[in-house]
C-alpha cells in the first residue's frame, strides 16, 4: 500500500509552487545549463499532482501500488525534480548536482537513477505510448493504480502519441490520464517578428483539442492549469468513474511558457536559458519576495 499526500490547500499549493519555481531557475543558473520555460509552465500541474493527487510514498518510490507519473516532455525533468525534492524523495540540495556528470539527476529523466521517475524520457513523443502500456499492465495485472503523462503541445506534433489516442479507448483505460501543457510556444520563434508569440509554429492553436479527442473516444476537460481550484477540480472528476465511464482522460491544461517570473513568461526565448545574477534576483524578489543578501 502506498500513502496519498493529505490535499495540501490552495495556498499551500500556491506556497509551494513559488519554492519550486524559485528552484528551477536557480538550479539552471547553478549548472550553467537547462530549460526554462517548460518546467516553469508545468509548475503548478506539478505540484498539484505530487502533493494533491498521486498516491505515492517518497520513503518506498517503487511501491508496486503507486500511481505512475510519467513527464514525456522530458525537456522539462528540472521541473519534475525541483517538485520530487520538495515532496521528500531526495534532499532539496541534491538539486545543486543538476546535470552534473555523476548525478542522480540527469538533464532529461532516467527512471534508473532518480527516485520518483516512472519512466526515462526527452525523445518527445514516447510518454503516452509508455502510461498507456503501464495503464494496460495494470487492468490485466488487477492494479488499482492510476497512472498520469503530461506532454507539451509542440510534442503533440509527434506521431506516436496518435497511435495512443487512437488505441487507448479501445482498452478502456479509464485508468490512464492524459494531461497537455498548452503554453501556445514550443523552443523557436521568429525573432524578426515585433512578438514573442510567434513560435515557429503556434503548435495546435488551430486544433479543437476537446473535439478531436472526444472524437477519438476520450473523456476530454479544459482548465486553467495555473488556478489551483481548476487543477484540482479536473482531478477529481478524472477520479470520478461515473464520467470516465470506461474511457481514458485528456485534461488541457492552458497555461503560459516561463509562467510565474516576469522576463521568463510568454516567450519562447526562454526555452531554454542560463538566468544573469541581476535576473535572478529579480526572480527571487517576485517568486519569494526576498532578496539574496545576507545568504
Ligand atoms: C523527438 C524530439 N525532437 C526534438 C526534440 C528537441 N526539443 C526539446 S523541447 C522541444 C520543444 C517542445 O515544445 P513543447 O512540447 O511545446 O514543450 P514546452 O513548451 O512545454 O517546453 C524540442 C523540439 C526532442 N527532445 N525530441
Ligand atoms: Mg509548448
């Protein structure tokens, strides 16, 4: 048996998202090396899920009754780590190794070195195709366990993760959620345009999501996936078999690249990027509300 986190509240939720925040751009800055604007569009999904949702227990990361969470845009592992640390699967310090040759935490996750990590990932595409095998193994196995894969909305380009959608209701797998981090950006734009919106390709914002996945046969929601209220309420109508009704579930989580820190939000160019020590005092003041003297 494996210990669901008591649901932290709305502000705590709040609370703990700064910290991870915080924590990813320092982090990147530390190592000279990372991304940025993903795993801070992801943040609050994050953080709802590990200390809201999953039933995992950070003292037993391998319990065979665990909810699995696979992070298929892998690009943004900084993220997912900086939100295992805080929730106790390895010392919040350990983030100070990142990208470090000899480290337990590699720039794209590695299901064999970190604890917490369900699946090695980074290749975009692959996540889906993996939680739906997991979802599968545990209907065949007798598993109540659910399984979770967030992929980024330039990763939806990618064709595997098709075959999924157009496989997954055919297995019911009602216990098998799909949630899409729909920041609008992907890693290039057109610096010539006079807007950071223009991403080379503004992956599906000519795409009815919810119609062509109800279409496919899924259980289709759309949030806000920064307010904690919406996060939470979409989890628990995905735990509510009564609207699953046999089918599996995709939340589209609209949300915004480099959410939260004020020159990382809403632009591509922070894709990736190693934060100046003026900017990150600015992050600090805006994430934690302190500034770095006396440290
Ligand atoms: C198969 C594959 N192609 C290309 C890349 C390089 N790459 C890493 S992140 C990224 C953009 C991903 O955009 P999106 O899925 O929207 O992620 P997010 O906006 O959340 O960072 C690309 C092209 C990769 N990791 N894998
Ligand atoms: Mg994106």
């Amino acid at each position: 048996m494996t210990t669901a986190a008591p649901r932290a509240s709305t502000e705590e939720l709040a609370a703990i998202a700064r910290q991870a925040r915080w924590k990813i751009i320092e982090t990147v800055a530390s190592s000279r090396a990372g991304h940025i604007g993903g795993p801070l569009s992801a943040t609050d999904l994050l953080v709802a899920l590990y200390f809201a949702q999953l039933d995992v227990d950070p003292s037993d990361p391998r319990a065979a009754g665990r909810d699995r969470f696979i992070l298929s845009k892998g690009h943004s592992a900084i993220g997912l780590y900086a939100v295992l640390a805080l929730r106790g699967f390895f010392p919040v310090d350990e983030l100070a190794t990142f990208d470090h040759g000899d480290s337990r935490l590699q720039g794209h996750p590695d299901m064999l070195l970190t604890p917490g990590v369900d699946a090695s990932t980074g290749s975009l595409g692959q996540g889906l195709s993996a939680g739906a095998g997991m979802a599968l193994g545990a209907k065949r196995l007798g598993h109540g366990f659910h399984t979770w894969v967030m992929v980024g909305d330039g990763e939806l380009e990618e064709g595997m993760i098709w075959e999924t959608v157009l496989s997954a209701p055919r297995f019911g797998l009602d216990n098998l959620t799909l949630i899409i981090d729909l920041n609008g950006l992907q890693q290039y734009g057109w610096p010539a345009e006079d807007s950071d919106r223009f991403d080379r390709s503004e992956p599906v914002g000519h795409v009815d999501l919810e119609r062509v996945f109800t279409g496919f046969g899924w259980n289709a929601l759309t949030i806000d996936g920064h307010d904690f209220d919406e996060i939470l309420g979409a989890f628990d109508r995905v735990v509510s078999s009564r609207e699953r009704a046999g089918r599996p579930t995709v939340i589209i989580a609209r949300t915004a690249k480099g959410r939260g820190v004020s020159f990382t939000e809403g632009t591509y160019r922070w894709h990736n990027g190693v934060a100046t020590e003026e900017q990150l005092e600015t992050a600090r003041a805006e994430l934690l509300g302190t500034t770095g003297a006396g440290r």
